[in-house]
C-alpha cells in the first residue's frame, strides 16, 4: 500500500512543496533580468543554470519528470555561486518521483548538507527510506521533519507503518493514534488499525473496529473488499461473510464484491451459493461462465453446469470442461464424439484428456480405439490406471454385457 503518493500538484506534501520551490524560482527573476541587461558573460552563465533550474521547477509542477532531469543534466554542479541546496532539492523530488529512490536519497542529504533550511525535504527523504526498506531511517526522517511533517496526515501512516516493519507493534500503534489525534477526521488510522488486529490473530477485535469504520467513514467498496477480504484470507469466514454481505447490499452491481463473497462461501463449503454467485457475476462478464459451470458440476448440477458450460467463449477451456461433465453425466458416447473437436483445439496432447476419451470409448464398447489412446500416455499415475483398464478391457472380451 502507498502510503505517501508521489508529489504531485494534487497531493498535500506536493503542493506544499512545490509553493516552497516556486518561490525560489521567482526569487531568482531578478537576477535574470540583470544578467540579460548588462551582457556579462560570467553573469549569462549563472543567469542560464538558474534559469535551468526554473525550468525543471515547471516541469516537474507538470509532472515531465524525465524532462526536467535532463534540464538539470546540464547544470554545471562546479560553479561555487550554485544554489546547491535548491539543485539538490529539485533533482531529489525528480528522482523520487522516478523511482530513483537510492539516488533521490543522496540528494536530499546533500541539499540538506548544503544548507535547505525548508524541513519538508526530510518528509521526501522519509518517504526514499520507506522504498527502499530503511524503515529506522525513515522514522528518525520524519521526526527530523518536525511541524512541516506534523501537518501531513499521511506521514503518520508511514511512521507506523516503519514501525511495524520493524516490528515495534506498540510504537506503531502510538503512531495511528497520534495521526487520529491531530486529524479527528480522517478515518485511515482507525482503518490502519484493522489490518493490524487481524495480523496479530485478534479477529473479533478487528472485526469490531472495522465495523466501526464502516460506520463513521465514507468507507468505499475498496475498504469493503479489504476488511471482508483479509478476513477471509485468515480464516475468519464467520467474520468476513458479514463485511462482505454488507459490502454486497451497498454495492449490488459490484462484480469484485460478488465474486469476493462467492469465494468466502466456497471457502465455508457452501459450493451452491458460490456457484450461484458465481453465475450472477458471469452476468455481466462472461470470463467468469467456466468458474460457474465448474462450481455447478462440483455441486452435482450438471445439466446447469452444462448449460452455463455452452456459453464458455474459450473453446479449450470449454471442451475440456464439458468432457468432464459428460462423463459424469455418464454420457460416453458423447465423450467419444469429441475426439475430433478436442485435437482441432490441441487438447490431445492433455494426458489427462487422452485417458477420459480412453475411458469413454471403453464404456462405449470401443475398445480398439481405447487402446490407441491408453497407448500414448506415459505419466506415471494414468499409466498405472491405464494397465487397470486394459485388464479389465480383457475380462470383458468374452462377455462385454457385464462391462456396461
């Protein structure tokens, strides 16, 4: 989960910053207006790294990152009269919004050697140690950050986060509360806390909690579909069907929260209420008919399971399935009128294939054409079955009518 965005005009952390950088920016106007009314040759260099650095400034505020780095590429870093700390600053934001998160570290410790006095830059080194897993780092970053950090919301968040990478569970907690302190509104630290509870095992206590953050938040069908989701991944099915029950009922047309709910009723054993969830989802895409038809012909509806199986789009996935439900069906002859369409789609080469058609033909009574397909399977297990089914072709030469 990212729990600081990248800087962006949008973001908090990027807007503050941005106004900090603009205002650099129209500090050195004037400067360049002098330089271009006197013609000094050493004052046009200086006027044009600073006019450079402005330049990037602009684009990275339009998010062209790669081109405000190759703007800064050509900065000459040995001029002694260069605004370092703003260089610095500017090619850190730049790489950290690359992914260039070693390299956007170094710079942000080398404009705060060069004297940044603005204590955001540490909020973006926070955030450089967070990706690249120096979580100790990143906490020592964001407390070096003071008031300037105090005032994200979402640095509290990743505090805690630091923590609990480094598994100190009680200072990370501290951190989510001191985040709800300072911000009474905003509910992602009651969130942050759910997920936590249910990592250390205490599923009724997450469950509560989350139940209260459904309550006292806007909670969208994503936080729906986390609580119910990671409760049902732990076990928890008795606590993740009501999450996903609710989740369900705010959000009907939601083909993430049917299928979410179908797979914690399959996980409970209740395989005909997933397939029928599974089939009220194929509604709407039909990629999801073969899971239906599946979980259909595991519950024993097998004329249902065909019938969904019909409308399967991928001719591979669908042949393969309805051999599976014809032969529980029992209807063999079918099975063995498919030989042809299976090795049109190459499901032939499927040992598994070879030995239901095997099979089929052998309850057809076929069985010259049977023996041809037992001959080309070489897996172990199918060809100890295949010896069996050889012996029993061989009792039944005398009398066949015992065989069907």
């Amino acid at each position: 989960m990212a729990l600081i965005q990248r800087s962006s005009p949008q973001h908090p952390i990027g807007r503050l910053l941005l106004a900090v950088l603009l205002g650099l920016v129209l500090a050195g106007a004037p400067m360049i207006a002098t330089a271009q009314e006197d013609g000094d040759p050493e004052a046009a260099a200086e006027e044009e790294d600073v006019d450079r650095l402005s330049l990037a400034s602009l684009l990275m505020r339009d998010n062209h990152y790669a081109r405000a780095a190759s703007v800064l590429a050509k900065v000459d870093t040995s001029r002694e009269d260069l605004d370092r700390a703003r260089f610095y600053t500017l090619r850190g934001l730049i790489r950290l919004n690359l992914d260039q998160n070693e390299d956007a570290k170094q710079d942000f410790r080398a404009a705060i050697e060069a004297g940044q006095e603005n204590r955001i830059v540490y909020v973006y080194l926070a955030q450089a140690h967070y990706r690249l897993e120096e979580y100790a780092q990143a906490i020592r970053a964001i407390d070096n950050s003071g008031e300037a950090g105090a005032k994200i919301a979402s640095l509290f968040v990743l505090k805690a986060q630091s923590h609990w990478a480094l598994e100190q569970r009680t200072q990370a907690w501290s951190a989510l509360d001191d985040g709800a302190r300072r911000f009474p509104g905003d509910y992602r630290f009651l969130r942050r806390k759910v997920f936590y509870l249910i990592e250390l095992g205490l599923y009724q206590a997450a469950a509560d909690r989350g139940r209260e953050y459904l309550r006292v938040s806007e909670a969208s069908e994503d936080d729906y579909l986390a609580i119910g989701a990671a409760l049902r991944r732990s076990g928890q099915l008795q606590e993740a069907l009501p999450f996903l029950e609710a989740a369900r009922l705010q959000f009907p047309a939601s083909k993430r929260v049917t299928v979410e709910l179908a797979n914690a009723y399959l996980d409970s054993g209740q395989v005909v209420t997933a397939a029928n969830l599974f089939e009220q989802a194929a509604v709407d895409d039909p990629e999801l008919l073969s899971e239906a038809a599946e979980l259909h012909r595991r519950a024993r509806q097998l004329f249902r399971a065909l019938n969904l199986n019909a409308r399967v789009a991928d001719q591979r996935k669908k042949l393969k399935q309805r051999l599976a439900i014809l032969i529980e069906l029992k209807r063999y002859e079918l099975v063995a009128g498919m030989s042809g369409s299976l090795y049109r789609v190459g499901l032939l080469d499927d040992q598994n294939v070879r030995y239901a058609l095997a099979y089929a033909h052998f309850k057809s009574g076929d069985f010259e054409i049977a023996e041809q397909h037992l001959s080309q399977l070489t897996d172990s297990e199918l060809f100890r079955r295949a010896t069996a089914l050889r012996k029993a072709m061989e009792e039944c030469q005398d009398a066949r009518w015992k065989c069907y």
